[in-house]
C-alpha cells in the first residue's frame, strides 16, 4: 500500500463498530501515544488500523529501537475485564461522550464509564478541594452539591477525601460523575468503595486510564484536567498555596470555565489557596446563587441543552467540527540528515520549564504542520514532554515506558 493511502485530508470519524473501538483503544495504549499524538495519528492516516501498522516504521525512522504496538492480548484482556465490571468505552465523537470534553484542546480519546450515562448529558459543576478538609469546608461542600442539583446541574468530582467525598455524597440523589485517577474499577482511596458503589448506581465513574490500573502520583493531573473540562464551573471549597485543586483550577481557567472560590479565615491554611483565587479575580462564593450567577449567559453546550434534533447527531456534528480543525497531513519525508537536524533545534529551545508551542514555531520560522510531525517523533521517543495547555518540556529523567 502507497504512503497516499494512509493519508487522509478528511476528519477521522469516531468509532461505530467494537472493532474500530478495539483499533482506537490499540493505538492509545500503545507505547508514547498521547492524545495529541493520537489525533494527529489518525488525521496522518485516516484510521487507527493504519496508524497502529505505520508507528512502528515511524519509530525506526525516529532512531527508536525495539518499537513494539500494544498487542491485541492486551486490549482484548482490558475488554474482558471491562465487560465483567458493566463499563462502557465512551469514544470521542460518539453520541455519550461528554459534549463539554469534546470543546477540550486535546480531549481524551477515550473513557471507561460504569454507571448511568444520563448525567453526563445534563450541565456540571465541579466541586474541588482539600482532602483534610475541616468541618466547615465539608459542610459547605455538602450545601453546595445539594442544592447546584436540585437546581439541575450534575455535580463534578474526584472522589478523593475531604471535600470530593463531600461532595459526591450530597448529590447521589441528583446524579454525580466521579473521575478516577486509576482505572475505573480501581477505587482510590479504599475507604470510598461504598460511595463509589452508590455512585455506580445513581451516577458515573469515569477514567481515561486502563481498567485495572492503579493509580499513581503522574496520573491526577490528568484526572483533574478532565473534571475541569467537563464542567461549565469549577468551586473550590478549600485548597492549600501549593495543591493539586489548584491544578484543576488553572486547567479551567485555561479552558475558558469560570473559577469560583469560598473564602477562608487568613489563619487557615487550608483556605490559602481559596483566598488566593479570589485575590487574583475568581468569584466569591457564598451558596449556590452565587455559582449560578456566576455562569455565562450562553454557557457550553451540553446535550440537554441543544435545540432540535437528537443528542446523538448534535454530539457527532461537534466531533467532526473538532476533528476538522486537526492539522494536516504533514510534507514529503525530509532526508534523515534535515530531519535530524531539525529535531535538534526542537531540543535545543527547550527545557525542564514548559514552553509554549506557539512560541517554538515563532522561534523556528516553520510551518505548524512540519512542527507537528517532529514532535510526534519526540514524544514517541521520550524526549519532549507534552503539558495542558499547548506547552511543551524536556523530561528531567528520560522514561523508558
């Protein structure tokens, strides 16, 4: 088959067969493949068969050797194993993947899900905050949930200590998604089981990660990015100066949600963070009223809230839109003397400090579409690191996996 065949100009359309799911699911677990290299894969290729049979040749040709595509075993054992715990693979595009993730740079691919999928279509709030949360914090988190549901919002969270169990418990009623760092049958921390087992019942565990996987300290950013992309708001209840719920509030900020915060005494620690939100412009947040004052006059399109026609087609309708903005295929091949030159001048302006994409294409005066290609060969060898928000680092301590 001629390099023109795998490439393809038009938008990869999502998965609508279990083996296109399998294919999708292959190639994102395969060694390197992050979203944005996922996407630019299957615009490169037109599908994820054909990326899956082109990564180990473009992994040769990035001086990668023993390159090997996650196997087939191993997909089809984390099907079994999702079949026998009820979870449903939501693929980007699909008519239940979450509209407010789908308007993300770089959305998740795909996510298990055990639960009720119903509440993923309703508009959601996040509540975050700190895990030893003080009596004050948790009884505002609890008021919070309660009431944002009763008002019809699905509330958002983590399902850590303190303020997401909080938070998640207050809101069974109303229906609450919860985000793993692990994978979705792996309940963090253990003491949460029960609630996760009403949440499977009266709401959504969701993960981006493999069934069965533990979770693990480079895994909760990413959980947070994602709570921060499903809702239209993220509250944080209380948060420590230096904190993960502070990462979530920065991911929505950089998403375009609101960041509301409920202030604390000076004294306190715990609410350091809070009080620092609402220093730099987040809103103050007393009750309910307040975050729903607070919500944008047309806010993110969630499915219950599209005019006409059903949820199905309006979701598929914004998958392609986004998918249409991919970049496109890249040039000819470069000789491996250019490529390799190129690649070093990639290396060379960046650093353990995030840099910004854009900033490294003003820098190198090329094309989007060639830098795209390079760094596909560099996050796939381990040599750049790619960070939310379109930035871009050099790993302190090269990976291996």
């Amino acid at each position: 088959m001629t390099e023109e065949a795998h490439s393809s100009t038009h938008p990869p359309l999502p998965p609508t067969t279990e083996d296109l799911q399998f294919s999708w699911l292959r190639l994102l677990r395969s060694r390197r493949v992050g979203p944005a290299t996922f996407y630019r894969l299957l615009s490169e290729y037109g599908s994820a068969q054909n990326a899956l049979t082109a990564l180990p040749k473009m992994a040769r040709s990035a001086g990668i050797k023993g390159y090997e595509i996650c196997s087939a075993d191993a997909v089809d054992a984390e099907m079994e194993v999702a079949k026998a715990a009820n979870a449903r693979l939501l693929c980007f595009g699909t008519p239940d993947y979450p509209a407010a993730l789908a308007q993300m740079r770089d959305p998740p691919p795909a996510l298990w899900a055990i639960g009720d999928l119903d509440v993923l279509h309703r508009p959601m709030i996040a509540i975050v905050g700190a895990r030893n949360a003080s009596s004050l914090g948790t009884r505002m988190a609890r008021a919070l949930a309660y009431d944002l549901g009763t008002q019809g919002f699905t509330v958002v969270s983590g399902l850590a200590r303190g303020v997401d169990t909080a938070a998640h418990d207050a809101s069974l009623a109303s229906g609450t998604v919860a985000v793993l760092a692990g994978g979705v049958d792996v309940i963090y921390p253990a003491e949460n089981t029960r609630l996760a087992e009403q949440i499977r019942d009266r709401g959504v565990l969701l993960s981006e990660q493999p069934m069965g996987l533990p979770p693990k300290a480079r895994h909760f950013p990413k959980r947070n990015r994602i709570i921060a992309g499903l809702a239209q708001a993220v509250v944080v209840v209380e948060a420590a100066a230096k904190s993960g719920t502070l990462i979530t509030a920065r991911d929505a900020l950089d998403m375009g949600r609101e960041v509301l915060a409920v202030p604390g005494h000076p004294f306190d620690a715990r609410a350091s963070g809070c009080n620092m939100l609402i220093r730099d412009g987040a809103q103050l947040v007393r009750n309910a009223e307040d975050v729903i004052a607070a919500l944008p006059p047309a806010p993110h399109v969630t499915l219950c809230s599209l005019p006409g026609g059903t949820p199905g087609n309006d979701t598929a309708h914004n998958a392609k839109e986004a998918l249409a903005k991919l970049p496109p295929p890249p040039p000819q091949r470069r000789s491996l003397r250019e490529t390799a030159a190129l690649h070093q001048q990639v290396l060379d302006r960046l650093g353990p400090s995030p840099t910004p994409e854009d900033q490294l294409l003003r820098d190198l005066a090329i094309a989007p579409r060639d830098l795209s290609t390079v760094l596909t060969d560099l996050e796939l060898d381990g040599s750049v690191d790619r960070l939310p928000g379109g930035l871009l680092s050099r790993p302190l301590v090269r990976k291996d996996d």
